[in-house]
C-alpha cells in the first residue's frame, strides 16, 4: 500500500513540473528582403525590406508588444555585414499592426576575381521578444544571395560609346538622304 501512495506522490509531482514549465510559443514577425539576390560589379550591395507585425502573427503572443532588440547574421568570408542601418533605423518595438521600411542592412565584398566563385550568401536575423531584455528569441529570418560579376574594362565603355556615337551619325546620315531622295 505504501509503494503505491509513493508512486502516486512520484506522478503528481511529475505532472506538476510538466504543467509548470512555460509553454512554448512562436515570436514571429513578417521580414522580407525586396530583392533577397543581387548581382553586379560593385562592391558594396544594399538590401532594403520590410519588417511587418500583423494582425495574424499577434495571434501567435497573444497581442502583445514585440520588441526589436537585437540581430544575427551570418555572411559568406570575405564578404562582410554592416547591420547599422537596421540598429539605428528600425523600430525599437511594434504593436500589431505596425510596419517598418528602409534599408536594412549592407554588404560589402572583394571586387571580382577570375578564378574564385565570387557569389556569397548569407542570412539575417532579428532578435527579441516580449520584453525589452529578451535577445533570445529569433523573431525572424531572411537569406540572402550576392552574385559579383565582372566589370567591364574602360576601353570596352570607350569602343561602346564610339560606336553608339557612329550609329547616331550614320542614322541622320541616312535620314537625311531618304529626305533629299
């Protein structure tokens, strides 16, 4: 009979500590970059988007203040990451309802070089929570992509602009021949 009053103190003292831990919830917030890749010559790329709360992702806290607290990313060596703009930009918290858009953040990689892959990725992410010391929970994420091409040799720009020059020439050259005609 004794073992059996134990085993039922053992259950209920289970049961308690499973019903007193704090139920798992989604933090989510609506993040889209506007053109997640970019591709080109330069060397410094600048992704803007949108960071949304909507009504439908305050169902997951029940309505409550989301707060911006922080970021994470991870980029592609050599390339590197500038999230200033979203540190001193975005909002510091959002209601349902709100929306923030800018520049988000920058990347800045080598120039082109023949031989290496020259394409980076990476990911952002935005921290925080239901409190304005919560830098745990990843309210969301966006990947990324860089494609760095080539650019062209100025001799090439030079051979490009004469040639559109001659073809202007040649075409009021000839216009002015089928007027006369």
């Amino acid at each position: 009979m004794k073992r059996y009053r134990n085993l039922l103190k053992f259950s209920l003292a289970v049961v308690g500590l499973l019903l007193a831990g704090s139920a798992a919830k989604a933090d989510t917030l609506t993040f889209t970059l506007d053109q997640a890749f970019q591709s080109g010559p330069s060397d410094l790329f600048v992704f803007t988007g949108t960071i949304a709360y909507t009504n439908t992702d305050s169902l997951n806290d029940g309505g409550l203040t989301e707060y911006l607290n922080a970021d994470s990313f991870s980029v592609d060596v050599p390339a590197t990451l500038d999230d200033s703009s979203f540190l001193l930009n975005a909002p510091l918290f959002m209601n349902p309802g709100d929306s923030f858009s800018g520049v988000i953040f920058t990347v800045t990689t080598p120039p082109y070089m023949d031989g290496l892959p020259n394409f980076y990725t990476g990911s952002f992410s935005i921290v925080g929570g239901n409190s304005s010391l919560d830098d745990t929970d990843v309210l969301a994420t966006e990947n990324f992509d860089i494609q760095v091409t080539p650019e062209p040799p100025s001799w090439e720009l030079l051979a490009m602009a004469l040639l559109g020059l001659l073809g202007v020439i040649g075409w009021k050259s000839y216009c002015r021949q089928a007027l006369a005609a």
